[in-house]
C-alpha cells in the first residue's frame, strides 16, 4: 500500500474521534437517533477542522447496514467502502475544480431522480461549496429545496459570508471551532506515540501554536518534523524546519530592546540573518513569544501541557520585561508587521524600526521615508552639532468664497484635510498643495488637479485613497465620496500639450518655445 500523509492516517473514523467539536457530534447524533435527519447540511468553518471528515462520518452513519445509529459500526461493506472512497452512493465533489452549471446538473441534478444503487441514501458532498458559480447555485437550489426523500446534501466551506442566502435558508448550518491548544497537543502526542516518535513537549506546543487551531495543519507539520528528527522530535528542529527564530534569541532582543541597547541589539540580528532568518520570520517569532508572555504576565491560562518548567520560564521573563514593555512591544510590533511587506529593503527597515522602538517611539515611521544607517558613536566630549531646521511642509490650499455654501463648506473640509495629512507626509503636502474643490453636493466632492503626474498618484493607489477618505470622515463627522479629475485645457492648450515634467516638449513644440521664451528676453 502507498504512503498516507498522517492527516488522511489519522482522519476521525468515529464521532467519539472528532475531537473538539462536541456541539457539531452531539446535535448530529440526536437527530440521526430520534430520526430526524435533514435533506441538506451546511458545514461552516476554518480549514482542518474536520468538515469533510464529519461529512464521510455522517454518511456513514446514515447508510450503516446495522444503523442507522449514533456511531458507524466500520464493518459492514458499506462503512469500509465509504471509509476507502468507493461507495457508489457517496459522490463526493470539489467545487473548487468543478464550479460550472454544466458539472451540477450532470453530476447532480440529473442524478437525483435515481435511488441508490446499495446505500438507504444517496449523498452528495460538496467541498468549498462557495466556488460554486452563481449559475450553478441557481441550478442548485431547486434541487436543495424539494429533494427526493432518499437524497442528503453535505455542503461544506470555509467562506460561509459567500454562500446564497437562498442556500443558506434551506440547509442545517453548523459551525466547526478551531481546536485548542489543549486539544491539538492531546492529538499530537496520540499521533507521535502510534508512530513510535519520541517527542519534546515544548516542540509539540510549538507546533500546535503555529497551526492556529487546524488538526490538518498540525499533523502535517508534525510529520515534516519526524521527517527531519529521524525518531526524535526536539523543540530546536521545529524551530529550524519553520525557519523561525528560538526563544532564547527572541528574548535577548526583546530585553535588548527594554535596556535600550543599539550595538547588542544589532549584534543580536547579525546573529539571526546568519542563521538564514528573514525579516518575516523574525517578526512572526517576536509575536509568537509575546503573545506567550502576556498571557503568562496576566495570569492567563497558557492552555499548553502541564509543564512546570516552561510555565516558570515564561514568567520569569514576563516578570523581568514587565507588563507596560509588553503591551507596548505588541502595539509597535503589529504595526511593523503590516509595513514590512510595502518595504523594499526589509532588512535594513527592521533594524531601524528596532533601534526606533528601543529608543522608545512606538509611532510607526512612514514607508517613503529613507532609512537611514545608525550613526557612529560620538565621543563624549565632542560637542554635538544642532540639528538642521526642517523645512516646513507646502502650504495647503486656502479656500475661497464662491457663494455657493456647499461648495464653501466642502472646499473648507478639503482645506483642513490636506493641511493634516501634509503635517504627517511631505509627500502628501507635495501633491495635494494645488488642489482644490470644483463641485460639492449631498457628502461628495469633485477634487481637481492641474497636473497628471499629481491625480495619478492619488489615483493609482487605492491605499492613498483610503486615507484621504478617512481623514475627511474624521473631520467632518460623516463619510465623503471623492472625485478627482484633471483641469480642463485652457487658452487652447490641452493638458496634452502643457510643458510640464511628466509630458517634455519635443520637434517643432520645443522650438516653438524656444522662440517665445528667447524672443521675450
């Protein structure tokens, strides 16, 4: 026989099996032994939380030459077939690869007329039902609605928000949980012993963190350590498989970062980036620890197995960086995380970040901003220079009286919008300097621009967009819908054939222009 990955190995064969959804097993068992079991199901959830398996378990259950009853017996033809993928009865879909009405009504609505061929039901699993297209819900839904009485439907999926309301209404819906911590170490430490690995508890609890409550995850990544530790799992193997950083280098930069200490802070990432981490990986470790740490810090239960040791070294460290260090490393660290991936050169951008943070400013620095290298110590009798004036950011554009008070009223929200988004961004005060309102009426403004290079930047970036908008939500209290546009060609010249630095004069325009600039001198 070939090889199977745990996650298929390992795959519940019995409700008492499906571990951490207790509600899902005891309203199902219920129904199927009080006989009142629906025509359709609807199972909602995070992937690897067992939809599909509870799906095959209910098939089973339902078409058991000795049920149905609470639990298949696993015996019979019918439960081995089901189990191997082979029952005639069961058709399993995945409508991820097979979404179109043409594959519905063939391989569903066209076969719904027919009784089974072995089973008492006909059952008809659909997997990622969401991909479905809207073609084949309509296909669908009739068929859902008035099925045949010896037709069950188990639809599952991971993006519920996306399913019709139409399907929604004439399904039971039940809803899967992410596992445990608790629960997901108790099934690693099951699957490790059946397998014959030795495993470290703390890797186990590492592993179990990083699947984000998924059994499937979990043991696919359980077996890529046994893969690695050839019969012995240890906490520096996960580690290194994940390429993530250990907790012991974590700490020290989180207590170098407390000392405010630049030259081991950067030693300490030297270190890192010569292990092979990435920027990504050192801020995913970072998280990791403090969210350990916290919970540690507040008395939280930590969820993990029962070891002692662990548990005295995270308070300990939580202890000696204190609670305030904490709260404030996880506010800058999280807001790190999401402009690392808008950075060009990361590496240099973390270390700056860190040194930043250590030196106490927790505010994120804006992405167009150079970073710079650290300075060279001075000595401590040279006298520091004064630092240079910045030069102030261009003025915003003041608003004139038109007579119109909406149009005043909008110009004026612009006016004070520009002049505070140019407060936190040069280059926002830049391109934004010249604008104006043109038009103004029930929450939305028409914003125009005398050059294209200045409306493509605020055009092509939705993110700009965003901020623009929430700026003047803040402002005036309620949300606007913007417009921009360019200014209209004046004196008879198109915006086309303006000299500007996006659009160079060239041939005959340039000599043109040579001859009215020399000739007026």
């Amino acid at each position: 026989m070939s090889y199977l990955a745990l996650y298929r190995k390992y795959r519940s064969q019995t409700f008492g099996d499906l571990v951490g959804q207790e509600q899902v097993v005891r309203t199902l068992q219920n129904g199927i032994v009080q006989g009142k079991v629906a025509h359709a199901f609807l199972f909602t959830g995070p992937r690897g939380t067992g939809k599909t398996s509870t799906a095959r378990l209910l098939a089973k259950t339902l078409n058991c030459e000795s049920g149905p009853n609470a639990e298949p017996c696993n015996e019979c033809p019918t439960c081995r077939a089901i189990t191997e993928g082979s029952c005639l009865d069961v058709i399993e879909m995945d409508a991820a690869s097979q979404s179109g009405v043409d594959e519905v009504r063939e391989k569903i609505v066209n076969v719904t007329e027919y009784r089974p061929a072995f089973c008492r039901y006909k059952i008809f699993i659909i997997d990622e039902v969401h991909d479905l297209s809207s073609k084949a819900f309509d296909a669908l839904l009739k068929t859902i609605e008035e099925p045949p009485p010896h037709i069950v439907f188990i639809l599952a999926t991971t993006e519920y928000n996306k399913v019709p309301p139409t399907i929604r209404a004439r399904c039971q819906r039940y809803e899967f949980h992410r596992a445990s911590l608790a629960n997901l170490i108790q099934r690693l430490e099951f699957v490790s012993q059946s397998e014959g690995v030795q495993a470290e508890g703390a890797a186990l609890g590492a592993i179990a963190r990083l699947a984000d409550g998924g059994y499937r995850d979990a043991l696919t990544l359980l077996e890529q350590a046994m893969i690695v530790g050839e019969g012995k799992i240890t906490l520096q193997q996960v580690y290194d498989q994940l390429g993530l950083v250990g907790e012991e280098a974590v700490d020290e930069i989180l207590f170098a970062v407390k000392e405010n200490d630049p030259a081991k802070l950067m030693a300490l990432f030297d270190e890192v980036y010569r292990l092979g981490r990435d920027p990504s990986a050192i801020l995913d470790s970072l998280m990791y620890r403090l969210s350990d740490l916290t919970r540690a810090a507040y008395g939280v239960d930590l969820g993990a197995n029962s070891d002692s040791a662990l548990e005295a070294g995270l308070h300990a460290t939580a202890t000696r960086l204190g609670r305030d260090t904490l709260l404030r490393l996880r506010g800058a660290l999280a807001e790190a995380h999401k402009q690392l991936r808008d950075v060009t050169l990361p590496r240099i951008w973390l270390e700056a970040e860190f040194l930043r943070i250590a030196g106490g400013d927790t505010r994120p620095a804006p992405i167009e901003t150079v970073v710079a290298r650290p300075e060279p110590e001075r000595k401590a009798a040279a006298t520091p220079a004064p630092a240079p004036n910045p030069a102030p950011p261009p003025a915003a554009p003041k608003p004139t009286a038109t007579g119109d008070p909406a149009l005043d009223a909008a110009q004026s929200l612009w006016s004070k919008a520009v002049a505070e988004l140019g407060a936190k961004s040069n280059s926002a005060a830049m391109k934004l300097r010249k604008t104006r309102v043109i038009a103004a009426e029930r929450r939305r403004m028409r914003v125009e621009f005398d050059l294209e290079v200045e409306l493509l930047w605020i055009t092509e970036s939705p993110k700009r967009q965003a901020l623009v908008r929430e700026k003047v939500a803040e402002i005036a209290g309620e949300t606007w819908e913007i417009d921009y546009c360019i200014a209209p060609k004046s004196n008879g010249t198109s915006q086309a054939e303006t000299v500007t630095v996006e659009l160079p004069a060239e041939g005959s325009q340039l000599a043109e222009i040579a001859r009215e600039v020399f000739d007026g001198l």
